[in-house]
C-alpha cells in the first residue's frame, strides 16, 4: 500500500508540469506565429479554453500588479519565503521585487510595561520597538505617520513623525 501511495504521489508530481503547461500564457503566444488564419484560430480557441478551464477550476489565477503591491505592503515586515515567487520577476520589470520601506498613518501608540513603544498602523499592522533607545512623543498630539525601513540582516528601523529612529519587530 505504502508503495502504490509513493507511486501515485510521484505521478502527480510528474504530472503537474504537464497541467501548468497546458494552461499558461505561452500557449497563446506560440498560436501567433501560426500563418494559417485556421489553424491560428484553432490555435487560440484551444489555448484560451485552457486557460478558461484552468481558471475555473482553481488551477490558474490572474494576478494584477497592483493585487501584488497590495500583498507585498501587507506583508512586510513579516518573513514569507514564497512571496518573491508570488510577486514574479516579470511583473515590474524589476529585478528587485522586496519593498525597502513604507510609509503609513499611525492608529494607535501605547508603551508596554518595560517602556517599549508598541504602535499600531493604520493597515492593521502591529510594531514594537526591540531596542532600548529612548522614543518620546507628544501625548495629546502624537505623530501622524511612521516610516519603516528595512535594516541589516532582517532587522527592521522605525520612526514616528520627525522622532528618532529605532528598530522594531513586527507582531501582526
């Protein structure tokens, strides 16, 4: 049993290329080099039935740029190693696809028990200050936006408004 379990999960495997093959944007780019105005329609018909077939079943899903800059703002500041191959390479023609910072409106500052600052972002996102510099900030009329940029070695650096720079770790 153990066998025929390993056999169907190395077919599948296999498989997989096959099905993504026959349901990509390739297929209906190569009918354009078909001179016969038959059989480049046939062609297209074949290969936007895939594509169709492909899509309501699950297997293939468009994905706009601004969907993928929506995700990439979403999720930094968080560790997602599939993320570049989400973002892919071709969409924005640019070999850099990770965000270096954002930009965004502050919804709430607290300070926990050890003094840390904790700010929640207008996105939802939640940050905490992983560092001991001293951060201060006008109670009754707190920053409006926090700049987060990317550090060394995955390290991040905040600043509220005008204030100091200090690191942060994303909690939510």
């Amino acid at each position: 049993m153990l066998r025929f379990t390993s056999c169907l999960a190395v077919a599948a495997i296999i498989a997989t290329p096959i099905v993504a093959e026959t349901a990509s944007t390739d297929a209906v780019y190569a009918c354009a080099a078909i001179a016969t105005d038959t059989e480049r329609l046939a062609c297209y018909d074949g290969a936007v039935g895939r594509l169709k077939a492909a899509e309501e079943s699950g297997e293939l899903a468009t994905v706009s740029r601004e969907e993928v800059e929506q995700v990439r703002k979403e999720s930094f500041g968080f560790s997602i190693p599939s993320l570049p191959s989400l973002a892919l390479p071709k969409l924005g023609n640019s070999e850099k696809a990770d965000l270096e910072r954002i930009e965004t409106g502050i919804k709430s500052i607290q300070r926990d028990r050890s003094g840390s600052v904790i700010v929640t972002l207008d996105n939802g996102q939640v940050w905490r200050q992983i560092d001991d510099k001293p951060v201060r900030f006008n109670k009754k009329k707190p920053p409006e936006t926090a700049q987060i940029k990317t550090a060394a070695l995955g390290s991040f650096r905040m600043q509220l408004g005008n204030g100091p720079v200090f690191r942060a770790r994303r909690e939510r």
